[in-house]
C-alpha cells in the first residue's frame, strides 16, 4: 500500500512533462497584417501626355492602387490598379503638374499612402519647320536625264533646283540649253526652280561684265528675259574666279539685279565661295562681300565643298571643322535664314595621272573593283581610300557620302541655317536622301 502514492506521484509528473514539452513544441501563431506602405516612388519618362512611376515592391503585398491629384496635392482620384511596381500614365496634359501617391494592399487591408510626388508634362513640342533643299540641276546634252530623274525620284524632299543652264560672256549676252523637262515638272511638282549663270570660272569675262554698267543692264534684261520665257521663279548667280579688285563692282551688280527682279515677283540668289574671314585681297573669295551680297539676295549658297580639289592634294572634299568655321564666319555678316550649305554628293580620285571627279555610287564600286575597305577619318568626318591600279599606280580617293553628310546637317540645325544646296542632283545615292528625310524631318 505505500507504493500507490509514489505511482500517482509519478504518473502526475510524467504528466506535467509532457504539457510543458508540448507548449514548448508548438509552432507560434501567426499573426497576419496589412502591408506596409511602398517606398521610393518615382517618375521618370515623361513626355507631354504620359509618365512612368515606379517603386520598390512590398512584401507580403497583392497589388497596388495609383491615386493621382492636379493641380496640387489634395483632391486624390484612385486612377488604377495594378500587380507589379510601376505604372505608366497616358492621356496627360501637356505643361501640367500632376501628384501621386501609391498604396499596396492584401486580403487583410490597405497600406497608407506612399511619400506624395510630382511630376510635370512637358509643354507641347512644335514641330521645327523642316529645312530647305535646293538641288542643282544639270542638262548638258540632248538627253541628259540623271538631274531630272533624280528629282522626279526625291520629289518630296526638294525645295529649289537650279539649273546649270546659262553661261554670260562679258558683254552680258547668255547662252545655253534649257532644260524644258525639268522645268515642267519643277513648275508642276511645287519645286521652285532658279536659273543658274555661270561664267565659266573666267576671271577676265567677269571683269569685262562687271566694270561696265552698260553690259551689267545688258545681262540683267537677258536673265529677265530668259527667266519669262521659260517660267523660271529666279536667278542663281554663279559667277567665279571674280578678281578681288572687282569686289565693289559684284555687290553693285547684285544689288542692281535684285532692284529690277525683285518688284516682279522674282527670287535672287548667289553662289559664293567659301572662307572662313574676310580678306579684301584673297584671289579666289576676296570680290565676295557676304554681307552686301546677302542685303540683295534671298538665299546665299555658301560652297562648302572642293577644300581640297583636282590639281591640288589629296584629303577630304568638305572636313567638318572646315565646314564648321566656314558656318561661324558667315553666321556673322548673314542672317541664318539666308544662308544655303553647299554639300556635295561626288568624290576626287587623285593620281599621278591627274584627277578624276565620281559620284557616290562610283566611289564605292571603285572601291569593291580593286578590293580595298573604305576608311573613316574621324577628324574630317570623311571617308576615303586608296588603291593600286593596274598599271601600278597609286590612287586615293575622297568622297561624301551619307554618313559623312549627317554630320554636315547637323550644323545646319544646330546652327539654325535655312537649309542645303546640293551639287548635284544625279551623283547623290539612296543613303544621301535618307540622311536628308531623316535630319531635316521631311
């Protein structure tokens, strides 16, 4: 009998044991909530009419609703709800503050708000008007098509043509053949076409021409004359090789030009060689006052080509800096609206035997015939390459093409410059018209 109480002893601890070690054992309840409220909301790409917001994502969080406010930061609207941590809003206004904040929610509630934001559209964007391309044109035989075909063929993106037609002697008499198809379909297209007069880069005809007042009226009622005749909208003046001492006289027959062109509806334009200053006594651009010639002209064609040309050395037919300085020097006797950037569209391939002028196209088949790779000069902004031809002799050529171009255009732009002048239209490739719609958003 006095082993029963030592038997319930036992058994009570035994019991004790196993309710503590069960306590002990259990798994912890847990204890559900809602989430917490995101962080590091922020807004990035916005336009004028949409924004992106983003945040960390929360833990334990199903989705999350977007409220937005304008103009400040009271009177929220819920404008969506989404599952992921970033939320793009469009059909915004443009130039308008919006604010929002973000809330994550679960089965058990909704987080409090996220820190409030803002983010302002942009204003509306107008389009810059796009820039102007004239194309030179030539017709220099009876069937000469390659101008006219390629304007038919880029019509969309040319302004102006000016055709390589009239040739002055120094009495101001002017000769040459008229490019009827071309004019027609100019005239037709909403092309404005110009009549280019040239003097055969003859110093001594324009000296002739110029110094006379009598010849200089003489030439004048010619171009008027040719211009009525055959539906021209003006005149391009490509008189080169002027002497420097003729400089006074070239602005005075600009001028008297412009005065009996202009009250007829008539567009006057030049061609003038490219400097990078003004010396009065230069040979080549010391008659060309571009200021005065810009007060009676409504375009001027700065000939941004042939920095290195046939006869000289070898290197890039229009380097980027050269252009560049050219632009700077202009910028400042000519407004920008009247200025023209001459590009070209060919390539000089220089020798011992001499120099050979190739279009774009040319240059490039020139290129894969002798199995060499077009270089880039990252200095010029130009390619070129050279070769050994079959009778062992050495060639380099330079050229433009429409890389080469891009650069050139985006000076134009960043320069606000009216626009381009093409010589020539026929040389030109499908990448130089790309560049072109590209650029100047045509």
């Amino acid at each position: 009998m006095k082993r029963k109480p030592y038997f319930y002893s036992l058994l009570l601890a035994l019991a004790f044991i196993v309710f503590s070690t069960n306590i002990v054992m259990a798994k912890p309840r847990i204890t559900s909530k809602v989430s917490s409220a995101p962080t590091g909301l922020t807004a990035s790409g916005i336009t004028t009419s949409e924004t992106t917001l983003s945040w960390t994502a929360v833990s334990g969080a199903t989705g999350y609703k977007i409220f937005r406010a304008t103009p400040n930061d009271s009177n929220y609207v819920q404008v969506a709800t989404v599952s992921t941590n970033s939320f793009k809003n469009t059909g915004l206004s443009a130039a308008t503050t919006y604010w929002y904040f973000v809330r994550a929610y679960n089965s058990y509630g909704t987080s409090a708000d996220s820190t409030h934001i803002k983010a302002a559209t942009s204003s509306v964007i107008v389009q810059a008007p796009t820039k102007l391309v004239l194309g030179y044109a030539v017709y220099y035989y009876s069937g000469d098509s390659s101008s006219y075909n390629s304007m038919v063929n880029n019509s969309t993106l040319i302004n102006e043509i000016a055709t390589d037609t009239y040739t002055t002697d120094g009495l101001g008499n002017i000769t040459g053949l008229v490019p009827t198809s071309q004019l027609s379909y100019a005239n037709s297209n909403n092309i404005k076409s110009l009549a280019m007069l040239t003097n055969n880069f003859d110093g001594s005809i324009a000296k002739t021409l110029l110094e006379s007042p009598t010849n200089r009226q003489n030439l004048i009622a010619n171009i008027t004359a040719a211009l009525k005749t055959n539906g021209y909208k003006g005149v391009n003046v490509d008189l080169e090789g002027v002497y420097y001492y003729d400089r006074s006289y070239y602005s005075t027959f600009i001028s008297e030009l412009y005065n009996a062109l202009k009250p007829q509806g008539f567009m006057v334009t030049a061609a003038v060689p490219a400097k990078t200053y003004d010396s009065t006594t230069d040979g080549w651009s010391g008659a060309f006052d571009y200021a005065k010639i810009a007060s009676y002209a409504d375009q001027l064609v700065l000939m941004t080509y042939d920095e290195h040309y046939p006869g000289g050395a070898p290197g890039p037919i229009a380097s980027i800096g050269w252009v560049q300085n050219v632009i700077n020097y202009a910028v400042t006797v000519v407004p920008k609206e009247k200025i023209l950037l001459g590009t070209a569209a060919y390539g000089y391939d220089w020798s011992s035997n001499g120099t050979k002028a190739y279009s774009i196209s040319q240059c490039n088949n020139l290129a894969a015939t002798y199995g060499v790779q077009i270089q880039w000069d990252p200095v010029s902004q130009c390619p070129y390459f050279s070769y050994t031809d079959n009778s062992s002799i050495q060639h380099t050529v330079w050229f433009e093409n429409g890389t080469s171009l891009a650069y050139k255009l985006d000076l134009v732009n960043n320069s606000n410059l009216s626009g381009i002048a093409i010589w020539r239209l026929g040389l030109e490739d499908s990448n130089y018209w790309a560049t072109i719609k590209t650029k100047f958003n045509k």
